[in-house]
C-alpha cells in the first residue's frame, strides 16, 4: 500500500511540473515582470528598474529564472503581490482567503453527495417510472444550466423578492445585523445560498452518475443470484448492489472536487464571496503574476491530492484493482 | 445413339427490383434517431437558434448595440410590447441584443469545438494505434491538460493575449482558440479508449493479414468506426464550449467588443434587483442552446451506437 503511494505521488510530480511550466509561459509572455511590477509607481528611475530586475533574477536566462521559481516555491515562498493590498506576501493572501473557499466547497459537495445517492438509487430501482423520468430531465436541465445563472436566479428570487438570505458577502459588516448577534450564525445565514445553488449544480451530474452505475449493477448476475435466493429488495440494493455502484462515485468525487476548485472564480464573483476564486479573478484583471501563479499552484495541488486520495480510496475499495 | 439435347441454361433471374433496398448504416441510425422525441427536440432548439443567427438582423427590432431608449428615458424599463425582454441600464433592448448574442455563441461553440475534436481525434488516433513511447507522450500531456485548473489559466492566457495584442485584433476569435486549445484532453482520451477497442478486432487482424499499411488501416479502418463517437463528442463539446464562453465573458474576460449572452449576464448581475431581466432572458438563452446540444448529443449516443442496436 504505501509503496503503491509513492508511485503515485511520484507520478504525480512531472504532472506539477508541466502545469507550473505553462502558467510560468504565460506570465512571461505577459511583458517584463519589471514593469508589470512598478505599474503604480510614476516616479520608478531606470537605475532601479535595473536593481530590481538583478534582485529578482530576471536578467538571467529563462530557465534558469523557472528554476529560482522553483527553488523559491519548495522553500514555501511565493514571493509579493505587485497590486493588492500593497505588496502582501502570496502566501499570506492565500491564506487569508483560502478558508471561506473551502467552507463553500466542501458544504457543497457533501450535500449534493448526501442529496445525490439516495436520489439516484430510487431513480434507478425504478427506471422509466415517473419518478425516474422527472429526475433524470431535472439532472439534465441542472447540467445544461450555467452556475452563474443559476446563482443570479436564486439571488433575485430568495434575496430580492423574498428576502430570506443576504445577496452576497459572507458576513455583514455590521455586528447589529448578526442574527440572534452571533457571528457564526451570520456566517451560516450568508453561506446558505451559494452552498444551496453550488449544491444544486453539483447535484446534478453526480445523480445520473449514480443511476447509471447503479442500473449496471442491478443488471448484473449475483444481483440476481441474491435476488433468487429470496432476498428482500432492499437488501440486496443497500447491501449488495450500492457498494459496486458507488465505485465509480468515488472516482468521481475527485475530478468533482477539482472541476468545483477551478469553478470557483465564477461561483465567487457571483455571490461576491471573498474566497481565492474571487481574488484570483482580481489578480487576472490587474496581471499580478505571483498572486495568479500562486493559486494556480494551490488550486493544482489541493486537485492533486484530491486524485490521489481517490485513488487511494479506489484501490482499497475495490478489490478488483491491484495495488502494485 | 440418342443424341443428348444441349439445354441452354436459364438466364439468372434479375431480383434486384425485388429485393429490398440494403439499408446502411445512417439509414439505421436515422429511423432510430427520428423516434427519440427529446433528441428531436434539441435539434429543433438547434435549429431555431441558427435561425435567430441567421437572420438576426431582421429578427431584432434595434441594430446591434443600438440604444433607443436612452435619449427618452426609457433606459431599464420592465419587459412591454415596445421592448419584449425589457431595456437595460443604457437604454438597449434587451431582446435585440439576445438575437445578436445568438452569432457568437454559435461562432464559439462550433470553432471551439472544431478546434478541439481535431486535436482530440489526431492525439486519440495516432496514441492508440501507435502505442508504445508515441502513446506514453501523448498520454502524460494529455494528463497534464485535464489535471490543470483550466478555466484559471483560460482567463490568464486570455487577459495576457489582450494585454499584449493590440485592441480589436481577434477578440471573439482569441476567446474561440483558446477555449478549443485547452479542452481537447477528456476527448482525446475517450477516442484513445475506442480505437483501442476497435483495434483488437479481427477485421483489423485480416486487414494487417492483407498487407495494408498502418495509414491505411488508421484511416480507412479505425477511423470510419470510431467516428459516431466522434460525432457525439463534438455534439457534447460545443454544449461545453459554449457554457465556458459564458462564464469567461460574465468574469469579464471575453471580447468586448462582440455581443454575448455571458457579458449580457455580467452587465445584469451588478443590478439583479432593479432589472431582473437584463439577466434573465440572456441566461435563459445560454441554457436552452446548451440543453439543445445536450439532447442532440445524448440522442445520437443512443442511435448511432451499434452495441446499443437491436
């Protein structure tokens, strides 16, 4: 098992590589770092541009800059903002907004996931009933629908003309506006609709997913072998067929983890929700490179890990797959 | 000696005229198609969005980008029958300006997806029938492409493109590019997986048996039987291409200059409370040409499968 790990973790690093290449690519094209750096300061003289370029390595060979790049990011530095809140470290900034991110992320995807399975079960025990016709065009509709629509919608429908949750932000800015005066609950109370509208998008995919693996399932011989030695059904669905079928679930689950990260500036700028998809989107529009780079590489690795841990899961989960 | 008569032999009987025509292949494919009401219904959808692209120009009351109710202070007026979906905040009605979005979602959806279903089929094609170091390559790039945050780098590569290019050079068709350029790699790898299926088969076997070359069997072989996947792919690609141009024009990235569904939502979404539709009805659109190429891809799975045949 571990040895399987360290492949995988090996395997994993020309992968990082190759992305921190592009995104290294892009930020040269971009123009002079120097430049890009000094944009706020009109009264820059020629000799410190040329002090800065030397402190910075950029007089060096392209290469041999990816390599300081690379030296820098192993040592947990991701060098200073060119442009938001003057000059602050990346990593503080990453920091600073990382954690709402994953409060919405995560809030999502274990509701849909929660949602989803049983949805999908019901709809696949029954095939071509009602039921199943009505969730498997609803699932369609939710994959068709953009997120961003989905949120306006929902914005102008529970924040404008019912009132229920706040529009945007996630937490008021003043204290007397706290329910019941408790911050925690002002955080839950601004959460409430973007986790709800990111559950619903997310929902979507996963339910015809589980359907479909589990009408596989159910098609398969021990199910009926189970079934002719006079089972119960919801035995053999729950007992027998649910752990095959959510096999490919949990594969799932990793790429949706991902896909969800890289959504974020768009989910973000939606519910004006001060995450890093939000900040990313501030770095992009002002091309303040080490903020972008630097949540480039956090977003890939958190994606990273996600594969890894699913395919780790996967591994243990499934007998069928060798671990060597 | 009796002398044998020599009997002329009966001429064959032509039956052509009454053997029934063979049906082919799309022949099949066709009538499975026709019974599918959801699918018909996406290329109905299709269809009446090329149709709003087609003859936009007439269809919409107001030029593009035209703002009649400014001057007479009919700027951000609810949905009448003078405006069918409303103003927005400059005066622009609203529905003219859907019809106008309707060109460049087309434009992006089908140049996107063009763009990358050719990369896709040349990665997918060359990596499973080559196999060996070619397909090890291609397959660690391919990874590399589907592992990478693609909508960040997507808007990095976009905001650095219009940094760099001066203004009005490209626009719509830098954001077509680079959307085609950075969604090849999920594709790539499903047609890898078919022609690796296809190449197991024994036709290929006699194929190679009969001397044919590797071009030749890629081509004339694999090709024609992996392409109703491709043909399902592309359909699924352009539902994908035109979701990621929404959302790259709504974050403010796209082509400023061009008129589409995403900046429309982007414009409504910082006044959703005084002007639901400015958002509403260009949202509605994006999801229903989506949903178009959903079913339409969906219903070709289905007809064009053969293993789904019966």
């Amino acid at each position: 098992m571990i040895r399987y790990i360290i492949r995988r973790i090996i395997y994993l690093i020309p992968l990082f590589l190759g992305i921190l290449i592009i995104v290294f690519v892009a930020s040269r094209i971009a123009g002079d770092p120097v430049r890009l750096m000094t944009v706020q300061n009109p009264h820059i003289t020629a000799e410190s541009r040329q002090a800065l370029s030397e402190y910075y390595g950029l007089d060096k060979p392209l290469y041999y800059q990816f390599f300081l790049f690379l030296a820098e990011l192993f040592q947990g530095n991701l060098g200073n903002s060119y442009a938001l809140r003057g000059g602050t470290a990346v990593t503080t900034l990453i920091g600073d907004y990382a954690w709402l991110t994953f409060e919405l992320q995560i809030s999502a995807l274990i509701l849909s996931l929660l949602i989803a399975i049983p949805i999908g079960i019901m709809s696949a025990k029954k095939q071509y009933s009602k039921l199943d016709v009505s969730v498997t065009t609803t699932s369609l509709l939710g994959t068709c629908i953009p997120v961003f629509y989905m949120g306006i919608i929902a914005i102008i429908i529970f924040a404008y003309f019912l009132g229920w949750v706040p529009a945007g932000g996630a937490h008021s800015i003043l204290a007397e506006r706290y329910p019941f005066g408790s911050y925690a609950l002002d955080g839950l109370w601004h959460l409430a609709l973007p986790a709800a509208v990111l559950t619903f998008a997310t929902l979507a995919p996963v339910v015809l997913l589980v359907r479909s693996s589990m009408l596989e399932v159910l098609r398969q011989d021990y199910i009926l072998a189970a079934k002719a030695s006079g089972l119960s059904d919801r035995s053999v669905v729950y007992k027998h067929a649910l752990r095959n079928a959510l096999i490919p679930v949990v594969t799932y689950v990793g790429l949706y983890f991902g896909g969800m990260l890289a959504g974020a500036p768009v989910t973000e700028t939606v519910f004006n929700w001060p995450g890093v998809g939000r900040l990313f989107v501030e770095a992009t529009t002002k091309l303040d490179f080490p903020v972008i780079m630097g949540i480039t590489v956090f977003i890939t690795i958190m994606t990273l890990i996600a594969n890894l841990i699913t395919d780790i899961t996967y591994g243990y989960i499934d007998p069928r797959i060798r671990l060597e | 000696m009796k002398k044998i008569k020599l009997v002329k032999p009966k001429p064959p009987v032509r039956r052509e005229k009454n053997r029934s025509k063979g049906v082919s292949q799309w022949n099949i494919a066709w009538r499975r198609f026709k019974k599918n009401k959801a699918a018909l219904a996406g290329a109905l959808i299709i269809g009446f969005v090329l149709f709003l692209a087609a003859f936009d120009a007439l269809i919409a009351p107001y030029p593009p980008n035209a703002t009649p109710g400014f001057y007479i202070g009919e700027a951000r007026v609810a949905p009448s029958l003078k405006y069918l979906f409303g103003t927005d905040y400059v005066g622009h009605d609203v529905f003219s300006q859907v019809v106008y979005g309707a060109r460049s979602a087309l434009y992006v959806g089908f140049g996107s997806a063009a763009i990358a279903m050719s990369i896709a089929v040349l990665v997918g094609l060359i990596s499973g029938y080559y196999g060996g170091f070619v397909d090890n390559i291609l397959m660690r790039t391919t990874e590399i492409f589907l592992v990478i945050p693609f909508l960040l780098i997507l808007l990095v590569f976009l905001k650095v493109i219009t940094a760099v290019v001066p203004s009005g050079v490209g626009g719509l068709s830098i954001v077509m590019i680079m959307i085609g350029l950075f969604s090849w790699a999920g594709n790539a790898r499903i047609i890898r997986g078919e022609v690796l299926r296809v190449k197991e088969s024994e036709f290929i076997e006699a194929s190679k048996a009969l001397g044919a070359s590797k071009r030749r069997i890629v081509f004339r072989h694999i090709f024609p039987n992996v392409l109703h996947t491709i043909i399902v792919l592309t359909t699924l690609m352009i539902a994908t291409a035109i979701l990621v141009e929404a959302a790259v024009s709504f974050l403010g990235f796209g082509d400023p200059a061009a008129i589409t569904w995403g900046q429309q939502l982007q414009k409504a979404n910082e006044a959703v409370k005084e002007a639901w539709w400015e958002g509403v009805f260009p949202g509605l659109f994006i999801t229903l040409l989506v949903l178009g190429f959903s079913l339409l891809g969906n219903g070709l799975r289905d007809a064009l499968d053969p293993r789904l045949r019966e």
